[in-house]
C-alpha cells in the first residue's frame, strides 16, 4: 500500500456528462490551473476506442503539472492510460484484482458511501484512501446514501487513509468538511458544470489554504 502525501486538496472529476468532446481537455487543464490536486476520468457514454483516446490525453495534462491521474471504475482502462491509479464502487472488481493488474504504486480508493465499517475493510485489504458520500443533495447520484460530519469525524480518528469527500459539495458546504478532516473534495458539477472552471476550481483549492479547526 502507497499513500500519497499528495492525495489532498481538490478532487476534480472529469465527467463527460457535463464535458463536450472537444471541451474536455481544455476544461481539465483549467481545473488544474485552478489547483485540482488530483483528476478523475469518469465516462459511462463512449466506446472503449474512445475513452482510451481521452484517458490518455488526460494522464499527459496531468503528469506534465504533476498532478494524480485517476480513472473510474475502469482497471484496464487505467492501466492502459498509463493513470495513477483507480476508483473503485461497490459493484466494480474488487480491489485485490486491482492492486494484481497496477502494481504495489497504483493509488486505488475505495468508495465507502456512508460506512465506516466497509472504509476499515478496504484498509485492511491495501486501499490508498476511501470516499464517504453523499454529503449533500447530488444531481449526478440523487439516490445516493447520505454520509454525515459525525462520520467524517469517527473516521478520522479510526483510520490511517486520505479520507475523499463527495457529493452535492460546494465551496460553502464544503468548508465544513474540511474543517471536520476531509482531507479532499471530490467535486463534478462544482467544477466542470460552470462557466468559468478555473474559476471555480480556485474557489475549492482556497479551502485548503486555510488552518483547519478539527470538531
């Protein structure tokens, strides 16, 4: 198990629901440029040419501005993209298949959605960081579970892992999860479903340049 010492800050995940074709690269590059610490490759439209095409040119943006390259779902995806590492659901493979096929450096996390005792499983099985999520009201996942602070905060204490926060966050809300130990925010809509990504972006990253007060 790698945990990064870079897994922090903002989570921005690039989902092609809200990113034209020909948007996307430019739309990634200015969430970096607005501080995304790590990016996140989601797509449940294109064919495997196609997402392999995008992944690839994602992970070169990223590793020029040295920033972590994370695809969904997808391990061979992943692999093939030369990414950082994988996200892994609850109905993805499970992350032993993962770890077999990226190597002892990938970075795998584990969605954790509102479990404490599923993100201490993940653990002990070699997860780099788990999700909790949703916290707030989500359009991309609107049935999803809802996590809480006291959760954020009991993990903190019980586990040694980056902790990822997603779902319905904004710059406002999301304070709140920082302040509480998330240690990053994962964000789609927030980021890439404005206008103005690199503006946006840095409205996120300036939560993590401010002293965190723990609950």
């Amino acid at each position: 198990m790698i945990i990064s010492p870079r897994l922090a800050g903002l989570y921005a995940i690039a989902d092609t629901q809200y990113l034209d074709d020909a948007k996307l690269p430019k739309a990634v590059s200015e969430a970096i440029l607005g501080g995304a610490r790590v990016i996140q490759y989601r797509d449940k439209k294109h064919d495997a040419e196609s997402r392999l095409g995008q992944a690839r040119e994602i992970a070169k943006l990223c590793r020029q501005h040295n920033v972590l390259f994370l695809v969904n779902d997808d391990i061979e995806l992943a692999k093939q993209a030369w990414a950082s590492g994988v996200h892994l659901g609850r109905e993805d493979a499970a992350l032993a298949e993962a770890r077999t096929m990226l190597g002892q450096q990938a970075i795998i996390g584990v969605s954790c959605y509102n479990e404490l005792a599923r993100a201490e499983q993940a653990q002990a099985q070699g997860a780099d960081y788990i999700a909790f999520g949703s916290f707030y009201p989500s359009h991309t996942k609107p049935q999803a579970v809802r996590a809480n602070l006291e959760l954020l905060c009991a993990a903190k204490q019980k586990l040694r892992l980056p902790v990822v926060a997603i779902g319905g966050i904004t710059p406002e809300n999301g304070a709140h999860l920082v302040a509480a130990g998330a240690d990053a925010l994962a964000v789609i809509e927030g980021v890439f479903g404005q206008d103005d990504v690199r503006a946006a972006a840095r409205r996120y990253a300036r939560l993590f340049t401010k002293p965190k007060s723990r609950k």
